[in-house]
C-alpha cells in the first residue's frame, strides 16, 4: 500500500486543480480559448514549430483548444500539473530516495497553478517543463558516460527548439547528475559536457539571432510562456528555480528512519505546502477579472437569462459587465423597465468608447451587433484580433467576420473565413452549417438572427461618429422603426447622459414599437420631467 501513497497524493491534488477551474476559475479558460486558432493545416503546423520553442506552443495551442469546453481545460491543466509532480519526484528519487520527503516535489507544480491563474499564462510554459523534465529522465537511461554526454549535448539544442529557455534546466540536471550520482563530474567526458553545455547556454540564443528575428531576453528566456512578449521573463526563475532546488533537498537532507520522526515531518511539510498554496494562489487568483469574463462568456452563449440572474445576485459594477447586463436586458425585453434597477455608470456602461486593445473592443462588438451596425461590429471585431499581444489570431472574431460580411452580402469574404473555421476543432460545424446560406437570400432573410440584423443594418454607408453616438442611434432606428433595442438604447443613453429634454421629444417615436404600457424609466423620467417644470 505504501508504494502507491504517493500517487493517491497526486490523484488528490490532481483533483483540487480539476475542481478549481471547472467552478471556480472556469472563464479564464474559455477566455484564453477565444485569443487562438488551432488550425489542423500543415503550414499552421511548421509555422509554429519553427521557432525556437515552437512544438511546446503547438502542444500547448493543441490543448488550449479544448479550453472551448472548460471542464476539458481544467482536466488538461490537472494532468499536465500532475505528470510536472511526478517527474520531480521521479528526478528527486534518482538523486536519493528519499520517501518521507516527497511532499516536497508538489512546490513546482503549486507554483504553476498559481501562475496560470494569470489569464495571459500560456500552457505552451508548462508543456515546456514537463518535456525537458522527460529530457531528464532520457538522460539518465545511459550507462556509459560518453552517451551521456552524447545525449546532453544533442539533446540541448533540439531541446531549445522544442521547448526554448527552459531547456537550460536539462544542462543543469545533466551537471548535477553526474556529480550527485554518477560520481563521473571529474572525468574528461563529463568536463566537456559541461563546458559544451555552459557553451550551448550562452551560443545558442546568439546563433539564433542571425536568422530570427526577435529580442535576446525572448530568445534566451523562451517566447510562448506567456502572452506579452516584452514581459519580464525573470519571473519565469521563481517556478524554475524550486525544480532544481527540490531534487539537491532529496540528496542533501538525512534520511529519517523513526515512524514518529517521518510523522512529524509529514504534517510540517503537509501545512508547509497548504500555506504556499494559500499564498500564492491568493497572490495570482483575479476574481474581478473572472466575474468579467463570466458575464462575456455568457454574452458569447447568448444566455441572457443567466446574465440577468447573476446580476441579481450580486450587481456588477464594472464597466465591461454593466454594458454586458444592459445587452441581456435588452434581448429579454426588461432594459426599459429594469436598467435602473442596477448600478449604471453613464453612456460607458451602455456602448464603451473604443479602445485600441483586445479586449473591451470583443464586448462591444456584440452590442453593436446586435444593435444592426454591422460595420461597427466589424471593425471592432477585427481590431481586437490585431491587437493580440503575441499576434496570433481569435477563433471568435473570425467566426464574428464571417457573420458580419454575410449579413453584409460579402459572400467571397465570408467564404474565405468559413473556409478557416473548417480547418479547426469547434469551429467546424458552424463553418460547415453557415456556408449553405452562402448566395442564399431566402435562406438569410428567413434565418432568425442574421435575417433580422439584415433588415436592421443601415442601407447607406455614413461615418460613424463615436461623439455622437445619440445621432448614431436615432439614424439606425429611423432606417427600421421595429428595431427595439435602437430605440431603448437611444433612450437609454438619454437618461444617463441627462438629457432629458431629447428624451421626452424622442419618446413619440417608439410608438412603432408597440409598447403595451409606458416602460417604468420612461414614466419616472417623465413624472421627473414634470415636477421641474
């Protein structure tokens, strides 16, 4: 029974993680999923592996597809997390076994919960460690030292452009093996080894420079960890560090051999890891940043309902879920009864100003494209795609562009981006389904949402003024006097801007909406209108 303890310690932490970010960090998944294309083409292929740590990314691009279903994500990030625990451990037992020491090889792998809790943590670093880590246990198979040395040597420099800087840990491993085990640190074969590998460390990245194009600190730290590429790649040592540390801990510490003793040291290593789980997780964990990618993750569901439910629980008050709340409203037919039920925080909780990043520009995509301005939408779908740090393309956008330029009559252009989606995992069937209404403009009018966003859309191009966005709306709703949420959003914006006046002039028009009673902001506003007269 003992000889499997260790693995029900790992099944169990394997399980925290899986529980962790199925229900509690869930969105961080599906978010990350929507900032990559995996697509299943040779090129995507060798245009990845071809740069200096290129197969971790394609691994890590491969898995984080699956984030689509976040349950599966968190089952892939448990597994990666515990097959890192176990090398350690392997690796820490090949130094000395040392039973009564082996919590110590989850610190590495705790440290990387914590990191990916970081929505701009890619999986691509943890891949990364796991596959020098079985480098490692390569390396170790050789009995004789000339191997070895063959091994270390080769090895380093497919490593680097597998898995790029964290192929250094391998050299460092490779060093300490043979002074901690194989006792051969002296001989003439393990010196050139490791002066060749110190050589690697320091050549490589520079031989690598002539030919790509990037910055040494990317080139000599690694560029798919993480989603910045100026980011500061030092900060990389303090999850890299524990995993040279713990295997040296193995062979410097003395072995226990009383029960009480290995007891005694159970517990204190037990709390020791619980309090560094404590602590680093509740340094890197963002439940404000989850919240929000929650209320987007609903939006990109259509679930309105759950949208309205979660506020009711708990009332958001950032910008980006205020202006996801007032878009569930609004489809639910309550925005002109119940917007003032919830915090507002102006005009910018119900259409955000446009900013020049990849984020907010996804949100409000949506609700200009629901609005009718398809155009809007557009343009903003598709610059939050080039404003993705590491350049890498958005599964949801091109699936955004291709309804967008459909609804538009563009049907080449959205050829061209349902043909993308076909070569990926879930985007497929969508592809497969949209590209029957391709030219089919009976099927488009009949089809619920993009028939209706069709009649919607305004006939006529004009230039969208951002200072005007009043001026913007009344223009879309004059064009289709049934379109409901043009109207409540123009009213809507009325009342948070206080312009009350424009309000009461604009209300005669929504009666092409056919309103059974007078909407309960309307008649407050009204009531408030009168007794300042």
């Amino acid at each position: 029974m003992k000889k499997y303890t260790s693995h029900l310690y790992t099944l169990i932490f394997g399980i925290l993680v899986f529980v962790f970010f199925t229900f509690f960090y869930y969105s961080h998944l599906y978010y990350q999923e929507q900032l990559q294309l995996f697509l299943y083409i040779d090129s995507y292929f060798f245009d990845m592996v071809c740069r200096p740590g290129g197969m971790s990314g394609y691994i890590g691009a491969f898995f984080t597809q699956f984030y689509y279903f976040p349950w599966i994500g968190a089952l892939i990030i448990a597994l990666l997390l515990m097959l890192l625990q176990e090398l350690v451990l392997f690796l820490s037992n090949s130094f000395r076994r040392q039973p009564q020491w082996m919590l110590l090889s989850f610190i590495p792998s705790v440290m990387y919960w914590s990191f990916l809790c970081d929505e701009n943590a890619m999986l691509a670093g943890l891949v990364a460690l796991n596959l020098t880590l079985i480098a490692v246990c390569i390396y170790l198979i050789p009995d004789k030292l000339w191997k070895r040395t063959f091994t270390l040597l080769i090895g380093s420099v497919i490593l680097y452009y597998w898995v790029g800087g964290v192929y250094v840990l391998f050299i460092i491993f490779g060093v300490l093996f043979e002074i901690f085990r194989f006792k051969d640190s002296r001989k003439r074969g393990a010196i050139v080894a490791q002066i060749g590998g110190l050589l690697i460390i320091i050549i490589l990245p520079l031989v690598t420079s002539t030919f790509y194009q990037d910055t040494l600190p990317r080139l000599y730290w690694g560029m798919n960890y993480y989603r910045f590429p100026n980011t500061d790649f030092y900060s990389f040592m303090y999850m890299w560090v524990p995993i040279i540390l713990v295997p040296l801990v193995f062979a410097a510490l003395p072995s226990q051999k009383t029960d009480k003793h290995r007891s005694v040291l159970f517990f204190c290593q037990l709390f020791g890891i619980l309090f560094l789980a404590w602590f680093v997780l509740g340094q890197n964990m963002n439940f404000q940043k989850e919240e929000i990618m929650n209320y987007d993750f609903l939006v990109r569901g259509k679930n309105w309902p759950a949208i309205i439910k979660k506020a009711e629980k708990k009332i958001p008050k950032a910008p980006m879920s205020v202006a996801d709340l007032n878009l569930a409203l609004c489809q639910e037919g309550q925005m002109a009864d119940r917007m003032f039920s919830f915090f507002q925080n102006g005009p910018e909780g119900l259409l955000p100003t446009f900013q020049r990043d990849f984020t907010l520009p996804l949100v409000t995509n949506e609700i200009y494209y629901y609005l009718g301005f398809i155009n809007t939408s557009q343009r903003f779908a598709f610059e939050a795609m080039e404003a993705i740090p590491n350049y890498e393309k958005s599964g949801r956008v091109v699936k955004r562009l291709a309804e967008t330029n459909l609804i538009n009559g563009e049907y080449k252009v959205a050829e061209k981006y349902l043909k993308i989606l076909q070569k990926t995992l879930f985007y497929r069937k969508f592809a497969n389904r949209t590209m029957k209404l391709l030219g089919n403009e009976e099927a488009i009018d009949k089809h619920p949402e993009y028939g209706w966003l069709r009649k919607c859309r305004p006939e006529k191009d004009f230039l969208f003024s951002p200072a005007e966005k009043d001026m913007m709306l009344g223009t879309l709703f004059v064009h289709n006097k049934q379109n409901r949420m043009a109207f409540e959003y123009l009213m809507a914006y009325y009342l948070l801007t206080d312009n009350l006046k424009a309000f009461s002039k604009c209300l005669k028009l929504g009666e092409s909406i056919g309103y059974k009673r007078m909407p309960t902001s309307y008649r407050q506003a009204l009531m408030y209108l009168d007794s300042h007269q």
